[in-house]
C-alpha cells in the first residue's frame, strides 16, 4: 500500500507499507499524519532521492537507517548545496546514513528495491525501483523534468539519466517528488524533453 503526502511548497512524501513493515521516501513534512499510518507498524527506513531542503525535513525524527545517494552526502550538510533557509538540526554524527550507489539492492520484506543513479538534478540524484513503483525525486516529473540550473546540476547528465530511466518497463508507474504521478509509457510517448533528446 502506497500513501501520499502532498505540500505545496515542500516534496511529495511516500510512505510504502507491507504487512507490519513500511518505509518512507523523502519526508519532509506532515509528521502527524505519517505516525497515524504508521501506528503498530515496523518503520524500516528512509530512502532520499536527493538532499535539497525540501525533501529531507523530517529525517531526523526517526530513528531508522536513511539511504543516500554517496555522491549527495555532502549536499545534505551544506545549507550552501541544500537551499535550506535555516541550519538544518541534524549532523553526520546523528544521523544513521547508508551511502548507495548504481545497482545496489535494499531488501524490504520479501522484495527488493533497485537503486538507479540519475545524476542532472544534483550530482548524487537517485531514483528507487520497487515492483512497478518508481520513486523519481526531482529528476523526472509528470511530463516534465528537474531543473538543472542549481548547484551541482547539469543538463548533460540528466539527458542521460532520463534516456535510462525510458529503458525501463512502460507500466512502471512515475511516483515524482512534486505534483501527480505519471508512467513510463506515458512520459516515453509524451514527455517534450525527451523527445527532444531521445536520438541524440
């Protein structure tokens, strides 16, 4: 079972449930009705598709394990890198990070979570495969695509990262960090920016 949680100013919030176990992806806000979900249930871990302010908000609230791209590390504790407009009230030392990286695997009851590096929208972008649920974060959205003009973005290697992102199973369905979701047939017929770029 898949909840969403939507802000206007802040990322989509995921909570995936399974049985007596869950997982959360970039929780950045609505910690009230998250622990009403959660009630009686075994929270696993977090999953970060990236680090900017708007997607991280919460992580310090619980005490789980939270999975990040190795190459967004840095971007997570630099307020310069994150856009956050406080100083965030966490550190490297309170926070239990497991760094991933392309093809790794996270086991969560019975089935597996597939990393996939998607640099463009920042360097350490990462997308999570779970059954047909693809966790997209800023890189790819509901007929459009991150922006790439903020710290450690680049349009280059986003092209790339969505051109692989095509490469997976049309049925997928698109779960992205802001506004509704969408599949991979959908944006592999419809999205502009791919096809601007797809035979290139």
């Amino acid at each position: 079972m898949l909840y969403t949680f939507n802000h206007e100013e802040l990322s989509n919030t995921y909570l995936y449930i399974k049985k007596d176990s869950c997982f959360l992806v970039d929780p950045s806000h609505s910690y009230d009705q998250i622990l009403e979900k959660i009630e009686g249930k075994e929270l696993k871990f977090i999953l970060l598709t990236h680090a900017h302010y708007d997607h991280i908000g919460l992580i310090h609230k619980f005490s789980v394990p939270i999975y990040i791209g190795k190459d967004e590390v840095e971007i997570l504790f630099d307020p310069s890198y994150n856009y956050s407009p406080r100083k965030l009230p966490f550190d490297e030392k309170t926070l239990n990070l497991r760094k991933v990286i392309d093809k790794d695997i996270i086991e969560f009851e019975n089935e597996k979570i597939q990393v996939i590096e998607t640099p463009g929208h920042t360097k350490g972008s990462i997308c999570y495969l779970i059954n047909i649920f693809l966790f997209s974060g800023d890189t790819l959205f509901h007929l459009d695509v991150g922006r790439t003009d903020l710290k450690t973005g680049s349009t280059v290697d986003l092209v790339k990262s969505i051109k692989k992102l095509m490469r997976l199973n049309e049925k997928i369905k698109v779960f992205p960090g802001h506004e509704e979701s969408s599949s991979i047939g959908e944006e592999r017929n419809n999205n502009e920016f791919y096809l601007k770029y797809k035979g290139r």
